[in-house]
C-alpha cells in the first residue's frame, strides 16, 4: 500500500511504501537488500513481525502524467 505526499516546505512529492519484509525486498534497491533481509530475518528470530516502509521522490513531471491518466480512468 502506497500513498503520494506533497512536502509543503520543499514542494517535492514522495510516494511512501508499506509492506511485509518478503514483498519489499523486490521494491528496494540492490544496495538496500541485505540490510532489509538481515534486520528483517533477526527480528523473526527474536518472534517479531516487521513491516517495511520506503520512499521516493517523484518528479513533478512524472506525477502530472500519471495524475492524468488516473483522471482519464
């Protein structure tokens, strides 16, 4: 599950995603994988669920063009 925000003070939209650890991992970057799959897999061990949150930035230009296709739908 997903949602856009518009930052008021910097005028930038970030798209924020939640999910279970095993639908994220395909969603991070290479870079972010193990470290997500470590912390994920060490929390299970100790009995703990995790939800995973992460974040872009998206152009203007990018949310003007899907805001008129969701528009059109």
């Amino acid at each position: 599950m997903g949602i856009l925000v518009k930052h008021l003070q910097s005028n930038k939209i970030i798209y924020y995603l939640k999910g279970a650890d095993v639908i994220m991992i395909d969603k991070v970057r290479k870079f972010y994988k193990s470290y997500v799959t470590d912390d994920c897999d060490s929390l299970a061990r100790e009995g703990l669920r995790t939800l995973v949150i992460a974040q872009k930035v998206i152009s203007h230009e990018f949310y003007e063009e899907w805001n008129q296709k969701l528009v059109a739908a």
